[in-house]
C-alpha cells in the first residue's frame, strides 16, 4: 500500500512497517520490526505477531492513523 500521498515518510512509516494478510476468514496485521512502531486501537503491537482487525478498528502506524472499514455487498 503506498501512503506517500499522505506524507508517510514525514509521519515515521518505513517502506516495510506492517504487513497485511489474511488467515482464514480475517484480516491480520503485524509490525516488521519497525523503528516508529504500530499500534491497534491505541496497544502496542509487538513485532512479528499477528492481531486481528475487524471494522472500526484504528491502526497507527508511525504517527499516521487511520480507521479500518470493511464494506458488505
């Protein structure tokens, strides 16, 4: 995902912060040990381990938030 349009690396977001996968039927994120640090509705994410994210959810990474919608067809 490319956040240079939002200043990211203004913001303390490496090339390789977090990663994004899916597990079963859920969206996972995990920090790649990065210098800034992530974190999932304001805890600390610990590098390489998975937490889940589900709808509302804010995710923080470096100094950048955002909100986590899912939308339904």
């Amino acid at each position: 995902m490319d956040l240079s349009p939002y200043n990211a690396v203004d913001l303390g977001i490496s090339r390789h912060h977090v990663q994004f996968d899916i597990v079963g039927d859920r969206l996972m994120v995990k920090d790649l040990e990065s210098v800034n640090g992530s974190s999932l509705n304001g805890k600390p994410l610990a590098p390489n381990h998975y937490y889940p994210v589900t709808h509302g959810d804010e995710l923080k990474i470096g100094r950048l938030k955002m909100r986590i919608f899912f939308l339904y067809d």
